[in-house]
DNA sequence: AACGTCATGTCAGCGAATGACATCGCTCTC
DNA sequence: GAGAGCGATGTCATTCGCTGACATGACGTT
C-alpha cells in the first residue's frame, strides 16, 4: 500500500468542486493505510484541502463516510420489492430484491473487499453497519406492507432477506475466487427454506 | 418521574463496596429522567459517589451499563444449545433457546419497559444493541456448530432466531397488556416457517 | 510496624462533535 | 460593473467521551 502522497486539492483555491468526493476519497485512503481509529478528521480534512469543520457539514461523524451508499443500497431493494408482480409470494420478492443488491456488490468486488477489511477492524464501524443493515429490512418490511402483506409476516420476511444477504455477502467475501453472489443468495434462500422446517 | 435526589454514596467513605452497582443504579435513573445524552459520565460518577476515571474502570463506555446482562443472555442461549437432545432438529433447539430467553425478560418487564424506551430514543444505544444481537447470534451459531450442524445451515437458523427474538420482543414491549412472551416467540416460529415456504 | 496490593483519586491530554460568527467567491440585478 | 445577496467554507471556542500515568488511600500479611 502506498502513502498518502495525493494531496487531493494541491493548488486548488476554496470552491473547488466536490468536495464531498474528496472527502470520502481522503478518508477511504487514510483509513484503508493507517486503520479507522489511527485517522482523525483533521487528517482527512488537511488531505482533501479542507477544514474538520466542513467534514462534519458533509458527514454526520466520522463513520459515516464509509456508509455513504446505504441510501441507495435501500432505495433499490424498495424499488424492487415495490416492482415485482402482485402474484408473488412475499419471501420470494425478497429474494428478488436481495438478489439485485447482490448483483450491484458483484460489480466492485475490489472496492467492496478494501471497505469490508476496513469494517472488520473496528467494532465501532460494525455498529453502523448492523444498523444500516436494520434499517434495510424496516424498509423492506414497509414496502411489504404497501403490497398488503400483513404484518408478522412482513417482518419476518425481510429480516430473513437481511440474514440471507449478510451471510452470503460474508462468504463471498471471504472467498479467493468468488462465485456468483446472486446465485449464492439463491442457495441460501433455498437452505434456509430447509432449515425452517423441511418434514 | 422523581428527580434525581438520591445521592448512592451519602456519608460513606471511600472503600464502600459495590462500586459497580451504585454506577449501574445511578446511570440508569438520569438516563431515564434525562435521557441518554442529556446525561454525562461526571454526573453519573457523582451521584455514584465516584469520579468519572471510575466509571470507566467498570464500564467500558457510556453505553455499556445498558448491556450489562447480555453476557448472562448469552450464556443461557448457549447452554440450552449444547444442552438440548441430539435429536432435535437445529431450528427447534435455536427455538427452545429463543423460548428460554423469552422467558427471562418475562420476569421483571417493568425494568425491561424502561430499558428500552431509553434505547429507543437514542440511535447509539440502538446500534450497541444490534451488536450485542448479532454477538448472541454468532454465539449459538457457533453452539450449533459444536453438536455437528454443518455451516451455512447453522448461520441461518441462529440468524433467523434473533429475528424472532428481535420481532417478538418488539411487539410484546410495545402491548398494553401483555400475552405470553415465549408463547409469541412460538407463534413467530410457525409463521416464519409458513413464510419461507417450507411444506 | 513495615510492606504489598488493589481500588480509587488526580491530573493532563487527545480527539470527536457542535454552535456562533466571520469571510470568501459566485451570481443576479440595476 | 458595483453592489447586494447567498451559499459554501473558515475560524474560534467549547463540551464531552475516553485514556494514560502516576499518586494516594485502605486493607491484609508477616
């Protein structure tokens, strides 16, 4: 890994554009070099040509910048789920919507493999994660709703989405040459169909 | 709600035992009065009769005084694990685990009620608790594995358990008269078997 | 009575986060 | 094209969570 040499505004002047895309080059640099907790915000600040002060105008703290593509992570899989014909069951628009966020992670494996070295290091940075994910399936459970599906069913149905995806994404990520995540989702879908209660 | 008047130290010396305690008692009753971040560790440590370097000593941070009885939740969950009859299916031991659990927050709801408002209102509090979730998952996945349940089967039944637990202690907390916690967790069990589809 | 040990106190300091206010650069208008 | 307005950024001060280093007090042991 190399330093961080790129000082990412150089001889820029204020009102250079982007700077949220500084920012959250800066601080993934920084964080993937030194670990979460040895960065501080001014370090990532004084690297994108900013102040602390701004960082905290574009990010709510320091974990956030890692979690940036959450919204629309969420707003695909309510898409999906809001898309799919009205004759589906509900535990197979899920697996539909779980499968789609699959497919957008297999895109990137690279990037998604350095963000999830830098999570795996922190607990704090779990945290976040785990209630973004939470927050996933309440999402998904609201959109289940909107189709009619009632209400323990709903719940339960997106929190075994949200199981399925972090298991999957879990092994796929651990893996030195990866299957297909979509795929993987669609076996664990399967096993869990098993495992609940195959007579 | 009374104010805080009562001071846990008084006259007593340096020396009083249980330190641990008066910082449990004295957090828990300004968070609720105050509310989480309203409340500072220098004023907890006071009415504790301790500084705030004390504090810290027993706590690892402002949150975990809320957490203090999952290490015991965990426990219990793994040992019903290892402890229930070869026999039976992984899903029905995660489900007798789930059940015993259920059971433990039966008892003494009044102070589970006020646990949980103060978490509900504070999204730290709310992230720490998914946390200590996911840890109670990753535990009896780990319990399950011991007694012989091979891999992605038995991240999925420990996940889909803390689902349950997760839904089915949200609704009880939430009734104004209260059915039968385990019982809930039960119904939930069956459902979550209708929904996944298994025959 | 001296000693060692463990719990607690004291002190100094770092870093995250926030509020209040100043300032800079762009754009629009007259 | 000079000034007004405005949004983005900077500056400053402050609070609070949390930690390390070291001092001090109380207790048991010998």
């Amino acid at each position: 890994m190399s330093l961080a040499v790129i000082n990412y505004h150089q001889g820029m002047s204020r009102w250079e554009p982007n700077a949220r895309g500084r920012l959250l080059q800066a601080a993934l640099e920084l964080y993937v070099e030194r670990g979460f907790e040895q960065t501080t915000v001014a370090e990532i600040a004084k690297l994108a040509g900013l102040t602390e002060r701004t960082f905290f105008r574009y990010f709510a703290d320091k974990r956030e910048v890692l979690f940036w593509g959450a919204a629309a992570l969420q707003e695909l899989l309510v898409s999906t789920v809001a898309g799919a014909p009205d004759s589906e069951a509900p535990i197979t628009v899920i697996g539909t919507a779980i499968e789609a966020a699959g497919a957008v992670f297999q895109e990137g494996r690279e990037g998604a493999l350095l963000r999830q070295s830098v999570i795996a290091a922190n607990a704090e940075l779990q945290e976040r994660e785990l209630i973004k994910l939470a927050s996933l399936a309440s999402a998904m459970a609201d959109a289940l709703r909107k189709r009619g599906v009632s209400d323990p069913g709903a719940s339960l149905s997106a929190e075994a989405g949200i199981a399925v995806l972090k298991i999957a994404f879990e092994r796929w990520i651990n893996e030195t040459s990866p299957q297909d995540l979509p795929q993987l989702i669609r076996e664990l879908f399967a096993e869990l169909k098993v495992v609940t209660g195959a007579t």
